[in-house]
C-alpha cells in the first residue's frame, strides 16, 4: 500500500460518499416486502415477550427507503414511568464493534496503516505486541488476555491504566492460533486509531462516520449517558414478569462497547453500509466487525450487543436492502433467539414464544441451602450464589452485577437472563454438593460446591 497518499483527501472523498449516501434514498429492492405482514408478525413476537416482562425497546425495519415496522414497546425507565419512543437513546454495547473496525478501514484507505502491521508499533507493552496484527485483532485472533477485576466493571478506568493492566495479563493463545472473542481485543484498536489519527476515539467517529450521517443522537459514554431521552437498564427480577432497574451501568471501554444510540441513527448506519462502495460486504470471507450468517438462504451481516440491562441487534440484508434494529431496555434470553426470530419476521415463519414459568415460593432459610461458591472444568471462572433479601442470585467471576435466580420447583430454579434451567443436587445426608446449568441449546455444564 502506498503509505505517502494524502490521508486527508481519501478522508474526505469517503465522508463525501457518506453524505451522498445519507441524502439519496436507497435503492428499492427487487422484490418488495409487504409491510403489513412483517409488521403484524413483529407486533406479534415483541408484544408477546413485552408482556412476559423480558422485552422493552424499539423495532425498526427498513427495505430501501420504505419504512416497514417502527414501534417502541415499554417503559424508558419503569422508576419514572417514562415511555420507550422512537427517539429513547439505548447503550448499544457491541454493535460499537461495527464503527471501530469501519474506523480501521477508513485509516487503512488513507493509507496510514495496514492490516498486516504489528500492534506493538503502535500501542507498546502488550505481550506479542510485536506479532498480533491489525487483522487478528479485528478477527478476534490476537490471543490478548483479559482484564477482570470488578472495578473494570464499575469505573470508568482511565485508558492508561487498562493498557498498563492488559499488559500484565496472560495471553490466552499464540496470536494467529486460536479465536476468541475479545473486548480488549478491540479497546486496543480505539488506541491504534487515536494514536495514527491523533483525535479521540469519538472525535474520529464524530468527524468520518456520526457527523456526515446525521447521527446526532449518537455518541459514546463509558458508562452514564449524557443528558437526554436515555433509557435506564433493567434486569429480570425472580418473580413472574417483574424487572429491576438497575442502580448503576455497566462500565465499558472504548472500541468495543461505548455507544449509544436510537434507531434511527443506526438506519442511517445500515444504509450507508449498505450502499456506501467504500464498505462492500460481500467481499470479505468475514466482515470486520460483523457477523457473517446465513440462516435460511439469504446473505446477510449482522452484530449484536449486550451490557448490563441492554440488549442491541443489527441485521443487513444487502441482496434485499433490507434493514433492521432492535434495541432493548431489559436483558433477557430473548436476546439469543433475536437473530432466527427476525428473519421469520422478515420472510415468515413461526417466531418463538416466551418461556411458561410458573415461580413457586421459598423461604430465605430454604435458599441458603444454595448459597456458596461452585466451580467447573469447563470455564476457569467460579460461579457465587448468595442469599439477599429472600432472592437467590448468582454471580460469574469477578463481575460485580448480582444477577436473580427464580425459583421453578424442588431444587430447580430459572434464570430469565438467558433463558437457562438450574438444577441442584444433594447428597445422601440432604447438602446441596452439585449444580447443573442447561441452557436452550447445547448441552449442560456440570458445578461441584466448593
């Protein structure tokens, strides 16, 4: 690549594009939707879920330049009252992914990077630096080690010390050797965009990408949003359809999961993806920053995004111009069933149905029979079960989030979360030694009690 092209010429002929894009409407789809059918089997899945306590969000789907489905669903905040309207701002936590590695794209089209150039000479102090490249880190294939301390989650933690943290932690695998998703994976690329561009991170999103799509309802924010039509997170709660809202955000950190916005500003994202030739989707064997899928014939990219009490999903169709966003305000297992679910809405078919759960009630003194720590072969972190104000809750790790479980019958409890069954054994004598989690699909994941 030719390193000496002027940076900013290429820069501005690519926002240039993006204005063009945001101004023309699309290009009608060869074979039109009807909208009235997507919107009636939309209505008909979220309303469902809605009820059941595990939706709250908004819902835009887009085919070209029709509108097909914009309905907002629940309360902004349940402590308030405040509606969900199509102008609520979300946290859209990994659909951050998508405008990071378009970042990347943007500064390897100016010709100031290239993907096969090593970390190290940009960001120093991560082990491997010298050999993880900037593919491996937007593929998910650098193999950097993870921060976990509670803080992580609780503060926003300045960039430096997380560097300086990173750069202590144990590399998971040889870069190259082996694929895991990877949150710091991609701080690490907001760090190679600020330093090549010498802007923040949200200055050079504000400038290529938020400012000449009209995005101005979106942003980025740690933790707590600036002031505005914000939705609150909320989490299921152990009874029936009741949620929490949250006391606090997650925090996050940047290039991997600190946007925000409402639906409207990420249509605007999804066409110019679309019809931007600047970012061809189809070229790629794995899009930067997206998921490549293919559920039932039909192409299409799409990412999605969960931090605590939020749940995100984005899907492009490129072959049909089709476009959708779903942003949410309740974390719950509909989060997983997302994907599928919206194509049956899309083309049609059955969508899922919530889970029938009917709780029973326990004593406190019954639940601390469940109370203590639990560990597996299968992960490295240890699960914690506590008793607090008569709910059982559960904790992964060092994550500081309590998360509820429901009781659903002798020994066996729900977790609405992710839509999981959990079940205890006991020995002989009645102490509770053993834990089974079986999610929706998969197998179970065995827990002896520490």
């Amino acid at each position: 690549m030719n390193r000496s092209r002027g940076f900013d010429s290429v820069a501005a002929l690519w926002v240039a594009t993006l204005l063009i894009t945001a101004a023309a409407p699309p290009a009608r789809a060869q074979a039109a939707l009807d909208a009235r059918g997507v919107s009636d089997r939309a209505d008909k899945w979220l309303a469902a879920y809605a009820a059941a306590g595990d939706f709250s969000g908004v819902v835009l789907i887009a085919q070209g330049d029709r509108i097909l489905v914009e309905k907002a669903y629940g309360k902004a905040d349940a402590a308030t009252g405040a509606p969900n309207t199509l102008k609520t701002r979300f946290r859209i936590a990994s659909l951050t992914k998508t405008f990071t590695a378009a970042a990347i794209e943007l500064l390897i089209a100016g010709g100031k990077i290239e993907l096969g150039d090593p970390l190290g000479r940009y960001v120093p102090g991560i082990p491997n630096g010298d050999v993880i490249t900037i593919e491996q880190l937007l593929l998910h294939r650098s193999g950097v080690g993870v921060v976990d301390t509670p803080d992580r989650y609780l503060e926003c933690l300045p960039a430096a010390e997380l560097l300086r943290r990173l750069g202590e932690a144990k590399p998971l695998f040889p870069p190259g050797k082996g694929d895991q998703y990877s949150n710091e994976g991609y701080f690490l690329l907001a760090l190679v965009i600020e330093k090549v561009s010498g802007m923040s991170y949200e200055q050079f999103l504000q400038r290529n990408i938020f400012g000449p799509l009209g995005m101005k309802n979106a942003g980025i924010a740690c933790k707590d949003l600036p002031p505005g039509p914000n939705a609150a997170g909320h989490v299921p709660g152990a009874a029936g359809s009741s949620v929490i809202r949250l006391t606090a955000n997650e925090a996050v950190e940047i290039g991997s999961g600190t946007a925000y916005s409402d639906v409207g500003d990420l249509l605007s994202w999804l066409r110019a993806v679309d019809a931007n030739p600047s970012f061809k989707a189809g070229r790629w064997r794995y899009p930067y920053g997206w998921g490549k899928r293919n559920y039932s014939g039909r192409a299409l990219i799409e990412q999605s995004g969960i931090v605590e009490g939020f749940n995100a999903h984005i899907a492009l169709y490129p072959g049909d111009h089709l476009c959708a966003v779903l942003l949410g305000n309740i974390q719950s297992g509909l989060f997983n069933r997302v994907p599928q679910d919206l194509e049956k809405v899309l083309f049609g078919g059955e969508t899922t149905q919530p889970p029938a759960v009917i709780p029973v009630e326990l004593s406190g003194r019954d639940l601390q029979d469940f109370a203590g720590e639990y560990a597996s072969d299968a992960i490295p972190y240890h699960q914690t079960l506590v008793v607090r104000d008569g709910t059982l809750y559960m904790r992964w790790g060092q994550f500081p989030f309590p998360r509820a479980l429901a009781p659903a019958g002798k020994d066996e409890f729900f977790f609405r979360y992710e839509y999981a069954t959990v079940r205890f054994g006991r020995a002989s004598s009645g102490k509770v030694v053993s834990m089974s989690w079986q999610w929706p699909d998969g197998g179970p994941m065995a827990f002896r009690k520490l």
